[in-house]
C-alpha cells in the first residue's frame, strides 16, 4: 500500500500594494524589482523577477528582468531557482525542472510540467497543468506541484482543481481546498482507480512563499485577512 468574492480581489491603490510588498518580502534588498515587476504585471507585462543559479528561458541563459511569453520554457539547474510572472499569474520554479507554457497573445492557457518543483499562484479565469501521470484543470487556485515519471506529487493550496490520472482517465477527483486540505500522490500504475490517487501529506513547500507570489501581483492568499465564512476561494 502505497503511503502516502465575497471580498474583492481586484487591483488595489499603489500605496496597498507597496505596503503588502514590503511586508512579504521583509523590507529586503529585492524590493524595488519586486516592486516594479508586480506595478508591471499590472499592466499585462511579464517577466523573470529573480533567479538563483543557471536558468534558461526558451534556451537561453535567463537574467533578472528577462521577458517571458506565453510558448516559453523555463529551465532550472542544480541548486538553481526561478522567481516570475506572467500574465496574472506568478511562479516559484525549484531546482532541475522543466517547465513548458503555451496561450495566445499575453493570455497563458497550459503549462506542462515535464520533472521538478513548481509552486503557482493564478488569476481569472481556467488554466491546466499537466505532468507525466495527471491532467490538472485549474479554476483560481494557489498550487504546488512535484512531478516524476513514476508519481506526481499535487497540493492545492487554496482554490479548486480537477484532477485526472493520464494512464486512467477514469482515476480522477476534485478537489475544493482552503487551506492545503487535501494533498494527493497521482501514479502513472495502478490496479484499481482508487489507487492511481491517493492521500499525500504537506511538503515542501510555505505560506510564505504563496504570500511572496501573490503580492507579486498585489493580491493577498485567500487565508490571509479573508473573513472564514467566505467557503471556497474565489475572485
């Protein structure tokens, strides 16, 4: 056995988002990029906001400030990291990940998670995530995900999510999480639908840095100052 609005989340005044900024992040020395990165993708601009180590977009090496489009790739070394934005949408992609997105224009629609660590956080309207074992349908959630070839870790954060096992497609669930309620292992095997998904604790990954990515983009976590009556996360 295998272990395992009603509050409005619009744009708010420059002064809120500079004093939320600050206090994500701590007063520290990434502020005025962070700062201008997130007035930035007020305006429907995206880009790389910081990076540790080697990291690559669409083949090429990537600085801070590089542009990102949806169709790009973002690739981590060893001991590499990537912080950034596109769209409405922010992003904490960890050491030796692929991460392929795709859309039209400025507007991300699905992002394919080959191997790695991605913590994400999403605006309006529907996205989809997919790794080796599992097709995850978005609908306004914060998300973490670590995929394998064999198994593919899923924490949904906040928000909900369908979830459908690629090599049984009748393995599938949706989850409705507030607060990291319901993680699940999907595996790319299984005897029985029951199997291909099953309860996973919390890993790898804080609150903290789901608050760093939303203020990226000057919104706040739903459990952040959201009143505990307002049920499931929505915009």
């Amino acid at each position: 056995m295998r272990t395992g609005k009603s509050q409005d989340r619009g744009t708010p005044r420059l002064q809120d988002r500079r004093d939320w900024l600050r206090l994500a992040l701590a007063g520290g020395a990434l502020m005025p990029l962070m700062l201008r990165s997130a007035l930035a993708a007020q305006t429907g601009k995206s880009g790389m906001v910081k990076l540790q180590g080697a990291v690559s977009v669409a083949g090429k090496p990537a600085t801070e400030g590089s542009i990102l489009r949806p169709g790009d790739s973002v690739v981590t070394a060893a001991g590499a990291s990537a912080v950034f934005v596109l769209g409405e949408d922010a992003f904490l992609l960890r050491e030796k990940s692929e991460l392929r997105t795709s859309g039209q224009g400025t507007l991300l629609n699905a992002l394919r998670l080959t191997t790695g660590k991605l913590l994400s956080v999403f605006g309006k309207g529907r996205r989809n995530i997919t790794t080796p074992t599992v097709a995850i349908g978005i609908r306004g959630t914060g998300i973490y995900v670590e995929a394998q070839v064999e198994r593919t870790y899923v924490c949904t954060c906040y928000g909900v999510v369908d979830l459908q096992a690629i090599n049984m497609p009748e393995a599938r669930e949706t989850i409705r999480a507030r607060h990291h309620d319901a993680p699940r292992y999907i595996y790319s095997h299984g005897e029985m639908p029951i199997k291909m998904i099953e309860v996973a604790p919390v890993i790898n990954h804080s609150d903290a840095e789901l608050t760093m990515l939303e203020a990226l983009l000057g919104r706040k976590p739903p459990f952040e100052g959201y009143p505990a009556q307002m049920g499931e996360y929505r915009y």
